[in-house]
C-alpha cells in the first residue's frame, strides 16, 4: 500500500511555498506516495496548483478550536503513515495529539523546529548561529532526513493553473514586462516608492506589471512614473492569479515576499531585495539577490519593529535603482 503523509503548515504565504519544495523529496523517495496538506482557508488555494497534493484540507481559523477538534476527526479517518508538522504552534501540536493512534501503529511524526533560543540570541543579542543566508526551502528539508528522505532534486514543472488564466491574461507577459511586488506584509522590508518610480524611469524600453494587494495604494504612485508602460493589477487577482503570472513572468523583482518565494519555485529569474528579514533568502539557482553588509542585519524575522538606523531602513532605501536597474538588462536584455 502506498504510503499516506499529512504536512501541516498553515500560513504564511511564503513559508507555505517554500514548504511545498518538500513535496520534490517525498516522491523522490516514495514516488505512489498519497500527499495531504491542512492550511489555513484563506491561503490554501494555491496548493492546488501543485497536483501532486492528493488533498488540501483547508482549516478555517474563525472555527476556533472546536473547528479544529472537528477536522483531526476527519483526518483520524485517514491513518496517516507520516506526520510533517512544519509550522509547530498550538494548533498543529493539537492535530498531532489527536492523531497520535493510541491502539495500533502509530504514524511517523517529524517536526521543523522554530529554534527559539537561536532566534534570542540574533535578535536580542545580535549573535548569529543561524546558517547565512538562512534559506527557509533548506530549512523545511532538514527534518525529513530522519525518514531518509535527502534527495530533493526535481524537474517537475506540470504546474495546474485553470484554463481560462490562459485567456484572461493573454498578451499580459511581453518579452520586456517585468513584473514588480512592491508590497510586503510589513512596511520596514518594502523598497522604497520612490525607488521603484525611478527604476521605472530609467528602464524606458521596458514594460512593467505591478503584483499587491487591494490595500497597496501606494502602486497608483507608482504606476504615475509611466501610466503607459505600467499594468497595476494590486487587488485585482487571486492568490493562485497572481502565482500564474509569476510562473509566467520573464523577471520578478521583490523583496522577501510570498511571490518571491514563488518565483524561487518556478524557477522563474527573479531580483530579491532582501533587507531586515532574517529568513527570507531564496534558493534557487535563477534568483539574484540584492542586499547590503550593515552590521545591525538582519534585525527582525519578518520586518516588523522599529528601525534603529539613523537613515530609517537604510539596509533596503541603499540598494539604488541604479543598482537594480543594470541587473535588469543583465538579465532581460532589450
């Protein structure tokens, strides 16, 4: 009988994607492996862009606990083999409580450390015994090793997306768009709009499409460097909307966010402005990244928290439009 896993990682969007590189080693090792995913509802949709995820359980955070005792009912129905818990928070020791088999075989369970005391020392103490970069795809890899499972070599690139994306965004990717996410969930890891009005400016052969959310006005300050040149699609398209046209985008150019991560996984060419964050460094062989040595980086996990520069986010208005401008033509050129 081929065997069942269950990965567990609800959010966030870029530490699900960087997650779904495990899926490489599991059917490396186990290729009739049968893959269940739990996200959380509201960002569980782009895991179906990967139809090797026989099943997405899609958890609904407003259920609460009772919603969650509910679903490990469901999942006890499974009997699992392997357990990947690779978010370890309350919810998902609470799954793996309720699905530890008291009475037969127990399944396997592994679970991605969030090395608390590592994270104490960088970033109160400023002591790094993190690898550098941290790359969070290796890191979700590691703790499969205990099920021999190290090769995460992989050439899959049948990535499922509806048809009709094929029609909606048609002629939207030209051989020069660039496609740019100026967004990021806090504001001390975004590259400045000034910095991307004059990218835009000195990059005039170039068309662009601007990736965000509903909430990103600022890309209407953006798109105003050259309304004829630049597509503003921020709130305009769904998560799995949005990955289509990273997959399908020439050049991505981001800081640490989901759809850099996601460019990372395509092995789409991508430019990583990567400032404050710790964690948020890509893996692949097609990313460039962009970045500067300042003794107080990194200084958060995600980019909250106040900045203690005296130029405020010195270590992402530094990288110069120039700067990105000429890897831009290195790498799409005209």
């Amino acid at each position: 009988m081929a065997p069942k896993f269950l990965i567990i990682r609800f959010s966030s969007i870029g530490d699900i994607i960087q997650c779904m590189d495990v899926i490489n080693g599991i059917k490396n090792r186990f290729p009739d492996a049968e893959i269940h995913w739990i996200a959380r509802k509201d960002m569980s949709s782009f895991l179906a862009m990967d139809k090797r995820i026989d099943h997405i359980w899609a958890f609904d955070k407003k259920e609460g606990l009772q919603g969650l005792l509910r679903m490990a009912e469901e999942l006890k129905k499974e009997h699992f083999d392997y357990i990947y818990d690779a978010h370890s928070n309350i919810r998902s020791n609470i799954l793996k409580y309720k699905l530890r088999s008291f009475f037969g075989k127990k399944p396997h369970i592994v679970l991605r450390r969030k090395e608390r005391g590592k994270r104490f020392l960088l970033f109160k103490l400023g002591i790094n015994r993190f690898p550098w970069p941290f790359r969070g795809r290796i890191s979700y890899r590691k703790p499969l090793a205990r099920w021999s499972i190290t090769d995460f070599t992989s050439i899959y690139e049948d990535w499922h997306f509806p048809e009709e994306f094929g029609t909606k965004f048609s002629g939207l990717i030209t051989p020069q768009t660039v496609t740019l996410v100026p967004s990021a969930n806090w504001p001390k890891k975004r590259w400045p709009v000034g910095h991307w009005q004059k990218l835009i400016e000195l990059l005039p052969e170039y068309r662009f499409v601007l990736l965000a959310g509903p909430a990103d006005s600022f890309c209407d300050e953006i798109r105003n460097a050259a309304p004829e040149r630049v597509l503003n699609l921020a709130g305009q398209t769904s998560l799995l909307e949005s990955c289509y046209l990273v997959l399908h985008s020439r050049l991505v150019i981001s800081a640490d966010t989901g759809f850099m991560h996601a460019a990372d996984l395509f092995k789409t060419p991508t430019l990583a402005l990567i400032g404050p964050t710790a964690f948020g460094f890509p893996s692949g062989e097609n990313s460039t990244v962009l970045e500067l040595p300042l003794p107080c980086r990194p200084c958060t996990k995600d980019g909250s928290g106040k900045c203690k520069r005296e130029t405020y986010q010195q270590c992402m208005a530094d990288i110069t439009p120039r700067q990105v401008a000429l890897e831009v033509r290195r790498h799409l050129p005209v």
